[in-house]
C-alpha cells in the first residue's frame, strides 16, 4: 500500500512531448520547477491520490534489465540525484521514440522526485513520471463593481491524472518497484505506456499469485473441463462460485486443499494439475502452491468472475449457489433446450 501522508516532491521539472508520427517535437524546459508550498500540495495530490490498487510491476528486458531505458535513467537518478535533469530530458525523448501510434496524444511530461514516500510500511525515495493530455475548461468568476465577471481559461483538472507511474528505489536486481495508471487510453493504443515506454510485466508478490491463481481456475473450468468430462453450464457456475467462495473465506492459499474442496473428484484434480502445468509454461511463470491471499486481487478478479448463463439474446441466468435447484431439458414439441428453476421466495 502506498501512503503519501509525509512524502515531499523534492524535485520537478516539466518537459511537453508531442506524437513522433505526426512530428509534434519535443519541448523542453531549461531547469526544473521552483515550487511553493500550496503548489507542492496540490500536485502531490494530484500525482499521487490515483495510486489506489495495490497491484505492482518490475522493469524488465529480454536481452539485460539494464537495457530497459526507463529502468536505466531511474537507477542513474537513484546513484546520483544532480543527474536529475539531465536523466529527464532522456526520459523525454525515451517517451517521444515510443509515441508513434495515432491516437497518442500530445501533452505535458512531470518527472518529479519524492522522497518519504511509504510502500508497505518502508519510507521510500520514488521517481514519479505522470503525463497529462487532457484539457478542461474552468469559470472564473470574480466581482467587478456592483457585477460579477465570467471568463473562461483551459487547464488541467487535478482530481484525473491521465497517465502515470511511480518507481520506487526497491528491489533493484528484480528491476525495481513499479505503480502505474493510464485513465486515458484503451486497447492498443495503450501499449505505449505500458508496454513500450515503461516495458514492466506484474510483480510476483500476494496480488499478482491471486490473480493469476484464479485466472487459472477460471479458464480451467470454462475451456479446458467441459472437453474432458460431461459438464453443463450450471456445472461449471456451481464451481466457479466454490473458487471464489474459498478465496473470499481465507487468508491462506493451500492448493492442495483448494483443489480438494472444489473440485473433489481425483480424476478432475488430476486434470487441473496438467493444466496447471500447461498455464505455466504458457505464460512463463510459477502459480506457488501455497500463498496470502490479495482482497484488493480477489475483487478485481469477481468482475469477470461471474457465474452467467447467456440464453439467446432473451434471458440471463446468475447462479450464486445451490446447483440443484435448477435443471436442464429439452422441449421436443418446441425443439428447444430449456431450464427448470426452483424456489422458495420471490423478490
């Protein structure tokens, strides 16, 4: 968790990056901000209060960490703080290499250097990179005599920080401790961010061993059982909702009592442990057989992890438990499947 109650934004300048594939250049400033202390509050709010989801990153590189780009002006920043400047006019141009896509936008580029920022109960130094690339319109209203007067100017709203992330000087030999937002962008156009400028893949900690844990359940039971034993859709939500449920009562992840308490029958836990192994070397990581289990991952995680039966484009059935009271057959007359629920109470 991250907490901001003593942080101090120590240091900040602002350089404005455009689209490369349209040319927009590069502007950069000469020195970095001089800030008084109303302005350093509010940006720290609006840096910082985004920051809510406890899921983490690492910097990373297929050939040497130390090839990553934003990891490397970072850990420069870390060895030697006068770097500071110089290390974001090449963060700039790092983002401004990677802004191809068409729908990336232009915008103002904020390097900031906190310190005192806590992560997990540890006060850390962290280098924040935020880039906002849209604009409001604000009123302003002010007396003028016996009147008042409206005028108009465009800014930046600080409650919606549109892109960002925070490094913090931790874990260096596992490419550092990464947050990051992108409230803007969507679908392709957000690989830039993410996957182009920052090039960070999900920390193996509590959220990302939960996630992954049941996003392994989930595509066992909805892909992979149905092609091996007779199922039905029912079938499949009742052990949906035994995952979640397991997941929702304990704080501890033991899979061997997981898969013994929803699945129960060998042949079935046998099935999932070969396509446990499968997952694994898919994706090209290791689900640990026992782990605390992440809240904030489990209700991310229950968005998608809906137990519903999609009939037509008529009728939706969400079944939360009790598998026998709802049974499948088929009408001859009609030629059509159907289902037969069974209740006590209507509301």
């Amino acid at each position: 968790m991250i907490i901001s109650e003593s942080a101090n934004l120590h240091r900040l300048v602002i350089h404005k990056t455009g689209n490369k594939g349209k040319e927009e250049g590069i502007k950069f400033s000469k020195s970095p901000v001089q800030l008084n202390e109303t302005i350093r509050d509010l940006l720290i709010r609006y840096f910082l209060s985004p920051f809510k989801q406890q899921e983490y990153f690492n910097f990373y590189h297929d050939a040497d960490l130390s090839l990553n780009e934003v990891f490397h002006f970072s850990a420069a920043i870390f060895d030697d703080p006068g770097s500071f400047y110089l290390n974001s006019v090449n963060l700039a141009n790092h983002l401004y290499e990677c802004s191809s896509h068409p729908k990336v936008k232009p915008g103002e580029l904020y390097i900031s250097y906190f310190q005192n920022l806590e992560l997990d109960g540890q006060a850390l130094d962290a280098i924040g990179i935020f880039k906002s690339e849209s604009k409001e319109t604000f009123l302003k209203v002010y007396p003028d005599g016996d009147n008042f007067t409206i005028e108009h100017e465009d800014g930046i709203n600080i409650n919606k920080l549109d892109k960002g992330c925070l490094i913090f000087n931790s874990e260096r030999e596992n490419g550092f401790v990464v947050a990051s937002v992108d409230n803007l962008s969507k679908g392709n156009d957000a690989l830039y961010w993410m996957d182009d400028f920052l090039k960070v893949r999900q920390r193996n900690d509590q959220f990302f061993q939960t996630s992954q844990t049941l996003a392994l359940c989930r595509n066992f039971v909805t892909e992979k059982l149905p092609e091996t034993f007779e199922i039905d859709r029912p079938g499949q939500a009742e052990l949906l909702n035994k995952s979640m449920k397991f997941f929702r009562e304990n704080d501890n992840f033991v899979m061997e009592e997981f898969v013994s308490e929803v699945f129960e029958q060998p042949e079935v836990i046998q099935t999932f442990n070969e396509y446990r192994r499968d997952f694994e070397v898919e994706r090209d990581m290791r689900i640990n057989d026992d782990f605390d289990i992440s809240g904030q991952a489990v209700r991310k995680q229950a968005r998608v992890y809906k137990s519903v039966i999609k009939l037509d484009k008529n009728f939706h059935i969400y079944i939360h438990g009790n598998r026998n009271n709802i049974e499948k057959g088929y009408d001859e007359e009609r030629g059509m499947d159907y289902y037969r629920l069974f209740f006590k109470e209507e509301s």
